[in-house]
C-alpha cells in the first residue's frame, strides 16, 4: 500500500467519525426532548446536561473535521 492510498483510507476513517458524531448528537436531542416531555418538572436540569453533552459531541465532529482536512 501507497502513501496515497492509506491517506484515502485515513481520509475516508475521519469522515466515519463525522457521521458517527452527527448520529449521536440527534439521539441526544430526540432522547433529551422525549424526557422533558415525559416529566416536564426536570425540563431545566435536562436541558442544560443535554447542551454540554451536545457540546462534547460537537467537539468529536470538529475534531474529525480538523483531522480530515490536516491528512
């Protein structure tokens, strides 16, 4: 195997991490959303745990998108 190929596979490896990311953060809204109207009283204390652990898998989609473009 070539530089060029295992770059393409790097390449192509970052780009499952974007989807993977972008699969997880629509999970963590759609479950987030289902909670607070399943028990409204706790919609506060959920909404803010559901922006930080948006925020982390923000972070993991930025972070395969910098590396995608470095490769």
């Amino acid at each position: 195997m070539d530089a060029e190929a295992a770059r393409y596979i790097a390449k192509g490896m970052a780009l499952l991490g974007l989807g993977a990311s972008a699969i997880a953060e629509g999970y963590l809204m759609g479950k987030a959303l289902e909670g607070m109207a399943r028990n409204p009283e706790v919609g506060g204390a959920l909404f803010t745990r559901m922006l930080i652990g948006a925020a982390v898998a923000e972070s993991t989609a930025i972070y395969a998108f910098v590396g995608f473009f470095v490769m």
